[in-house]
C-alpha cells in the first residue's frame, strides 16, 4: 500500500514571483494563466487542499485586449443591497476609470469559491501601467 503525499506548505518568503505583460493579450487568456500559477496548478506538486501558487504581478492592465464587441457590450454589475442599488457599467468605462477591475475580476471569477481564494488575490498585483515597485523580488517573465 502506498501512502499519500502532500506537498510542503511554503511561506511567503520562498514563494516565486512572476510578470505578465498584458499588452494586446486577451484577457480571458491572460486570467487563466494567472489563476493556474495563483493555485500552483503549473506544478508537478499541485494538491488542491495546499497553497503552493506563486505572486504574480500584471503590468499594462490597460491595454488588454476584449475580443470582437466586449469593450462595448460587456457590462459589469454591482448591487448595494438595496432597493434600486443595481448598476451595470460597460467594459470601456471600467477601462477608463479602473483598468485594473478588468484583470482582478477576471481572475477572481476562475478561481475556486472558497476561503483560499481571498488568500491568492492578495498574491496577485495588478498596474494600470508598465510601472511597478516589486524589482527587488526580481519576478520571472511568464509568457502567454
């Protein structure tokens, strides 16, 4: 018989770190991508049950790309709780007033419903522009 193993929970010390540059890349694309390297998925190691994912940090949210007619059409809708609380706002003025709801959204809605994944959005780093203050980690490309 042959016995289960899981792999080594790592401290965030230990964690890799990663860049994704979302110039011209789909987002849907782009999302998965995180999501898989937010969960560890991208390991030989994976286990559902233990947090092995890495940082990753998203330069020019900006300027990902919406395929055929999702700029104008894809609406995103917030709800206060109350009587006439529902808006639904289109993807271009999220572009325009918080580029960066585009990826966050985008890549919260892949990962599973549970209490880790409030864990893996703090790892994931997301700016508007090509600009961002995680050198020092010296985060690794990861292409799309």
């Amino acid at each position: 018989m042959t016995k289960t193993t899981l792999p080594e929970l790592p401290s965030n010390d230990n964690r890799k770190w990663y860049i994704v540059d979302a110039a011209d890349k789909p987002l849907g694309r782009v999302a998965v991508k995180i999501a898989n390297v937010l969960r560890g998925k991208d390991k030989a190691d994976f286990a559902p049950s233990v947090d092995t994912g890495a940082f990753v940090v998203v330069i020019n949210a900006e300027k990902v790309a919406l395929t055929g007619k999702k700029n104008e059409q894809k609406l995103y809708v917030d709800f206060t709780g109350w009587r006439g609380g529902l808006s639904k706002t289109p993807a271009n003025v999220i572009r325009e007033k918080n580029p960066t709801r585009l990826i966050k959204d985008a890549v919260w809605g892949m990962l599973p419903k549970n209490n880790t994944a409030d864990i893996r959005m703090t790892r994931l780093k997301v700016y508007a522009g090509a600009e961002h203050p995680h050198a020092a980690q010296k985060p690794e490309t990861l292409s799309i």
